[in-house]
C-alpha cells in the first residue's frame, strides 16, 4: 500500500503524463512541489524518481489509470484529498495551458476523491489567481471547461 506522499505524487504523475510522456519540465515542476510544500517535510527526497517509476509502470498496466485512482484514494486521509487536487491543478496549470486530457484526469481525479463541487472550484479559481498573468487573457482551468 502506498503512504500519503506517494499518493500525492502518483495525482501528480497521473496528471502529467495525460497527454504525453512525462515532459522533463513538469518532472522538475514535481520536484518543485515535494521540495516545496509541508505536508512533503518527512518524505526522502531521493526516493522520488522511484516513486514517479513506480507510478508509471502502474499506470501502463490493462486498467492501469483505474488502478492507480483507487490506489490514490485508497492511501490519501480524507484531509489530503484536497490537497491531492490542489496540487493536480497546480501541475496542470505550471505550463499556461490545460489540455483536454489533462482537464478529463482532474475531472476523474475530483470525482474518485469525492470532492465537491463548490471545494473544486475554490481549489481551481485560487489555483487561475496564482499563476494568471498579463499575457494570460484567458485564464487558466476556468470552471466551465471542467465538468461537474
């Protein structure tokens, strides 16, 4: 079974590599994020590229996006699940753009942790608030792209 920081970077994982390999970029975006953020404090750090291997060989397994969702679940307390998503959306929105496929796993994600509605849009607008700029006229995860 996994523990709750695996279980975090496995949404990450997820996430990423929904419309590609795992681009180097959002690998170190990754890295970013378990380096950055408290509830990663007590996770080794060097045991990250065998998480993130242990994640996408899982993930290339028959069913393997369904298995990983209910490993995800399984591990992460109720009190991460938000926080799953928060850095899911986080992800997605580092590189300005969401895809459709990466839209459709945040969209799998929220429904398999149970989230509600009105929790992921906070999650999502404050997510559209951190990484807006000047440029960016359209904004990122805007509500109506993800499905309820």
């Amino acid at each position: 079974m996994l523990d709750h920081h695996r279980a975090l970077i496995y949404t990450m994982v997820i996430v990423s590599a929904a419309d590609s390999e795992l681009p180097d970029a959002e690998l170190r975006i990754i890295g970013d994020i378990v380096d950055d953020l408290p509830v990663f404090r007590d996770f080794d750090r060097h045991e990250l590229p065998k998480a993130l291997n242990d994640c996408t060989e899982l993930i290339g397994r028959e069913n393997g996006l369904e298995v990983t969702l209910s490993t995800i679940k399984t591990a992460l307390p109720a009190k991460l699940r938000e926080t799953a998503y928060a850095i899911a959306c986080d992800l997605v929105a580092a590189d300005g753009e969401a895809s459709q496929e990466e839209l459709r796993v945040l969209e799998l994600i929220r429904h398999r942790l149970n989230l509600e509605g009105l929790v992921a849009a906070a999650i999502e607008r404050g997510v559209r608030a951190r990484f807006q700029t000047l440029q960016n006229g359209t904004g990122i995860l805007q509500s109506s792209q993800i499905k309820a």
